[in-house]
C-alpha cells in the first residue's frame, strides 16, 4: 500500500508508513467503508492489480496456505474506466508469478452499485470464468443495501454456473442473513454473525448446515462486537452449525489465518482438535470439484496428524 501510495504522489496525511497504519485504524463499519474507498483511490492501473495480487500470494504462501477462495471488486473501479475482464486478468498474472499457492477468484458485485450494474458485471465475469472465476459474491454497505433486489443476479449467477456467497449479519442484523438464503439462495454467507440475534435462525443455519464464513478480528476491528469475548463464533460451533474461519481483508486488519485461530484459541477456549475441525469445515466449504476437495483434505489431515498437541 505504501509503495502505491507514493507511486500516485503521496497522501500528506500518511507521511510515513505508521501514519499509514494508523489510518487503518475504525471507528465503525462505516468508517472502515471510507477508508476502503480511499485505499482504492491508489489503485489506478491494470499493473497495479498484478502488483498486489503477486504480493498477497507471496503472503499467503509464507502462512503455508494451500488453496484460498479470494474475493476481489472490480466494480470498485468501474468509474476509473477499468473494465472486470482485465482487472480478473491482472490479477490473475500477478498470482501466476507466485506457485506453491492456488488462489481461486469470487469477485464481489458490490451491492452499492446496484443489481443493474451487478448483472452487467456478472455477464463480464462469465467472459473470464477460464482464470479460476468460480463464484461469485455480494459485499459493501450492507446496512444500506438489503439482498432482495438482488434475487435474479443470483439466479443467473446459478445458470451461468457460479457459485454464490453473500456478506449478510454483519453491519445488519438476522433479517439480511434471512434475505440472503431465503431470497438469494445463497450457498455461503459471508459473516453471519449476528445471526445470534434470532434463535430460529441459528437453528436453521445449523439444520441447513450453510457454511459461514466467519472473521472474527474483522468484526473486531470494525465494532461489530465489542471483544473478541462477545463473538458468537463459540456458540455458533457448539450449536452444530458449519463455521470456517476467514481473514477478510487482513491487510486491511493486520490479521492473519494463524493469528484468528490462535485468538480462538487463547480467548475462546477452542481446543486444538476443534481448531483442526475448523479448518476440515473450511475444506468441506469449498467449492473445489469432489475430487480435489478430497485431495485437499488428504494433505491438510497428513499436516494435522503431525502438528504437536
């Protein structure tokens, strides 16, 4: 972020890369929202697309991550005059540079913008699905924009053949989680976490077994909850449902894979083999074909039956 920062003349309220990571710092989502916005007013140019994405798989691949499902928002630059196929296919190059990870794409249609512009999006995408576009998502100001208006971009994600995840019980409360697998049959819910505000929603989530993709330093850091001791993540697996553990911006949050399981474990008393049930969840989640999924699973259990308890 620094060297792009300078690369477009500077920002005299970052002089310095601690200034700079302090403007990382939220007061709410909607801060956290701004401050998204004004970070991508330093990504300007194809090129710059290809540099970031080389330097997350760098990331990625020293945290000995295998395979990530990695959301990224072409229609973030749409106004910059940046089409989605050549945004998907920068970063497709600068993740190509980086073997040793595989990094699969579900780009984010940005409920900003609305459901017109997410169908013209997603029939872009569907040009560029052959550069590991497997999915697709719904992000943004979710308090602002429920996930009804959006229930045929769903449906034709689903004829096109993507799969479907949607942000919902983060900056809104259960109804938006309803919205999204009642209206826009979902396959995985991005968060989810104040499904704990509605009991027979848990209960359905659990019975449904919807996988959420679950961020607990990010609810953190944006005031989702006020500690880490207030995350509904613990209950949610005790209650049967389908958690996996997710970084969602950890660029953005200063967090890792390792540092959320660690937390989980330090401050929420998960065990070591409920950490590796955790991460079994996020294969099973997956939306790799059957065999590779099983493939995957293989290795991470041989790495598992050797970590130390």
């Amino acid at each position: 972020m620094w060297e792009l920062v300078q690369k477009y003349g500077g920002d005299p309220q970052v002089a310095d890369i601690p200034a700079l990571e302090r403007r990382f710092a939220y007061r709410d989502f909607p801060h956290f929202i701004d401050t998204w916005v004004w970070k991508n007013t330093f990504i300007r140019e194809y090129d710059d697309f290809t540099f970031f994405a080389s330097a997350v798989a760098n990331d990625l691949l020293r945290q000995n991550i295998h395979y990530v499902e990695a959301f990224v928002s072409p229609p973030d630059f749409h106004q910059r005059g940046l089409q989605t196929q050549r945004i998907i296919e920068a970063v497709r190059k600068g993740l190509a540079q980086v073997p040793g990870v595989r990094v699969n794409l579900v780009p984010d249609l940005v409920r900003d913008f609305g459901p017109e512009h997410a169908q013209r999006t997603l029939a872009e995408l569907a040009e560029v699905r052959n550069l590991g576009v497997i999915g697709v998502g719904i992000g943004g100001s979710e308090q602002l924009y429920p996930p009804q208006p959006f229930e045929s971009v769903y449906q034709e994600a689903r004829r096109l053949g993507f799969h479907t995840s949607a942000h919902a019980g983060e900056a809104a409360g259960a109804e938006s989680i309803w919205g999204a697998v009642k209206k826009l049959r979902a396959e995985r819910i991005g968060h989810g976490t104040r499904a704990i505000e509605d009991d027979a929603l848990v209960e359905w989530l659990a019975e449904h077994q919807i996988p959420l993709e679950m961020c607990p330093i990010s609810n953190l850091r944006t005031g989702v909850v006020k500690s880490i001791e207030d995350h509904p993540v613990r209950k949610f697996f005790e209650r049967g449902l389908l958690v996996t553990i997710n970084t969602d911006d950890p660029k953005m949050f200063g967090n890792s894979l390792a540092l959320e399981y660690y937390l989980l474990e330090s401050r929420l008393g998960f065990t070591r083999d409920e950490i590796c049930q955790l991460i079994l969840n996020a294969v099973k989640a997956c939306w790799l074909p059957e065999t590779e999924k099983d493939e995957l699973e293989r290795n991470i259990r041989r790495q598992l039956d050797n970590v130390d308890p």
